[in-house]
C-alpha cells in the first residue's frame, strides 16, 4: 500500500489548518496601522453606546460642536477582560453619562474615531481604557 496518498492527506489538513488559525491574527490589527499616536484627541459629550466584546471595547459618543452641529465619535478600547483587571466594571459607565475621552485619533483624520486611552466622567471618575499614545503623561487616574 503506497503511502503517498496518506502523505498529501496529511499535508493538506495541516495546510488548511495553519492557514485558518492565521485568519484571526490577520484581521486583527496592530495599533500603529489604525491609529497614529502623535494625533492626540480629546472629545465631551454623551455616551450613546457601549460594546464590551472582543477583541476590542467600543464607547460611542455624541459630541456637539460650537455651532450645534452633533457628531457621533468611536473609540476603540481594551478587551473587557482588561477592562475589569484594571478595574473597571460593566456598571461603571452607561448610556447618557456625560464624559471626556482621551486618546489618539485615526490615521484617518476625516474619521470620528480613534483609540481611547482615559474616560472621564463629569463626577471627576476617570478610568485607564486602553494605550496611551505620545501625548504628555497626566496625573493617574482617579478610580
């Protein structure tokens, strides 16, 4: 009995295996292609969404500008597990709050979006969300 066709059997699946694994690693992203740390960006508004998912959170604000015009930003933030280890809690924030967020805008600029590295709340609460870009360091936290 050849054992050629057992061979290329073998050779296939760990093919196709390798190359599925790789899909997840391929879509993520690396922060430098999103995101551009030199571009600091700061945003008050409301909080209109909170998505705790992976591999990334999103809080979604709406900001309105000097002329009264609204815009809706997206920030990207850490894994909820990261979240929670750094002590923040599914209850710590929710729709309608009042906040500031800090962090590195989008490589692209035409885009409401970016990176969040702090949330603050109007009570002064503020939580560490994700990397910090190369703005100046602040004074930690208060949690």
């Amino acid at each position: 009995m050849s054992r050629k066709p057992l061979t290329l059997f073998v050779v296939a699946t760990m093919s196709v295996g390798m190359l599925v694994s790789a899909i997840p690693a391929w879509a993520h992203h690396a922060f430098a292609a999103a995101f551009d740390a030199d571009k600091p960006v700061e945003v008050k508004g409301v909080l209109t969404e909170i998505r705790l998912e992976n591999p990334h959170s999103w809080f979604f604000v709406d900001v309105t500008d000097g002329n009264g015009k609204v815009a809706n930003w997206g920030f990207e933030a850490s894994t909820p597990t990261s979240l929670i280890r750094s002590g923040f809690s599914p209850k710590s924030l929710k729709v309608g709050d009042q906040v500031t967020i800090k962090g590195s805008h989008a490589r692209d600029l035409t885009k409401n979006a970016g990176a969040a590295r702090e949330i603050t709340l109007a009570d002064g609460r503020s939580f560490i969300v994700g990397p910090q870009g190369n703005e100046p360091a602040g004074p930690p936290a208060n949690r």
